[in-house]
C-alpha cells in the first residue's frame, strides 16, 4: 500500500523547495533588513518576487505593478466620468457600471502600455 496517493505527489512536486541565493555583505544585508522591514515584507519574498518580474520582463510577457494598475484605472474612470459631467451630460447608473466594467477590463493593459512608453523614454 503506498503512502503517497498520486494525487499527493502531484500538489508536493508544486511545493517550493529549490533555493536560489546570493551573499551579502554585513552593510548590504542591514540595508536588505531596512527595506523589507519598511515594506512589511520578509528578504526572501522579496527576491522572490524580483527573480519572477525580471523572469517575465525577459520572457517577453510584459507586466505592471499592481500600483500602477491601479493608478491607471482611477486616471480611466475620472476621464471617462468627467468629461460627460464637465459637458453637461448627466450619467445613469448603467452608463457608470459600464465604465466601471470597461475601466477593470484594460487598466493592466493600458499600464503595461504605459509602463513600456516610460521606458522607451
């Protein structure tokens, strides 16, 4: 009888158990501390997360922080708010959950987009 179902052996092979480090000296680890620690986030998430951004920054999958998502999609409502407001169109509640639905479709685009642009610049 195995001790494993394969059902187990599967969901474990997905486990995260290979390493990937570096050395720091005693300045560039209490720097290291500082910014985590400022973040709220522990050394090896963040590295994590940078090995993985540059990863797919190489792959050619372009990506944009969440922040930047986020930014972008406020700046996509005011503009697709304001305008009709400012020229004296009144917006339906439907007409306003359009735009909400527009706005969560092509934020992460428009940021990637934007993202790209500043660093051609």
């Amino acid at each position: 009888m195995p001790l494993l179902s394969d059902e187990t052996v599967i969901q474990k092979a997905n486990y995260r158990v290979n390493t990937a480090g570096t050395k720091l000296n005693c300045d560039e680890l209490a720097a290291l501390a500082k910014y985590c620690g400022e973040r709220g986030t522990t050394p090896g998430k963040l590295i994590r997360r940078l090995i993985l951004d540059e990863l797919s920054r190489d792959g050619g999958e372009s990506t944009a922080s969440v922040e930047l998502s986020e930014i972008v999609g406020l700046r996509l409502m005011l503009t697709n708010v304001l305008k009709p407001l400012a020229t004296g169109q009144k917006i339906t509640p439907e007409v306003f959950d359009g735009i909400m639905t527009e706005v969560k479709k092509r934020k992460r685009a428009v940021a990637v987009e934007a993202r790209l642009e500043a660093e051609r610049a």
